[in-house]
C-alpha cells in the first residue's frame, strides 16, 4: 500500500533552488519519491510505500 504526502514549497529570495534540494533530500532518506511537482513549484507531491 503507498501513503502519499503534499508539500506547499514557499520559494525565498535566496539559495531557492538549494533549500529545495535540501528538503528534497531530506524526504527521500526517509523514503519518499518526488511524484509530481506542480507549476511554478509550489506544490510537490510525495509517495512512499507505507509499510517502511
């Protein structure tokens, strides 16, 4: 079974691109793939198989 989590990315006016890839990283070492992210990446969707 796969569990799924939304996350509302807040762009900064600085290091954007690198605080996204840090948040990034952070949710894949605990398991979670990047499914979709929307238009202007404001919302990243996220799965994983539940039972981790």
């Amino acid at each position: 079974m796969k569990e799924y989590k939304v996350v509302n990315w807040k762009m900064g006016l600085s290091k954007n691109n690198e605080r996204l890839e840090d948040e990034l990283n952070k949710y894949a070492r605990q398991g979670w793939q990047v499914i979709h992210i929307g238009e202007n990446h404001t919302r990243i969707v996220l799965e994983r198989d539940k039972n981790k």
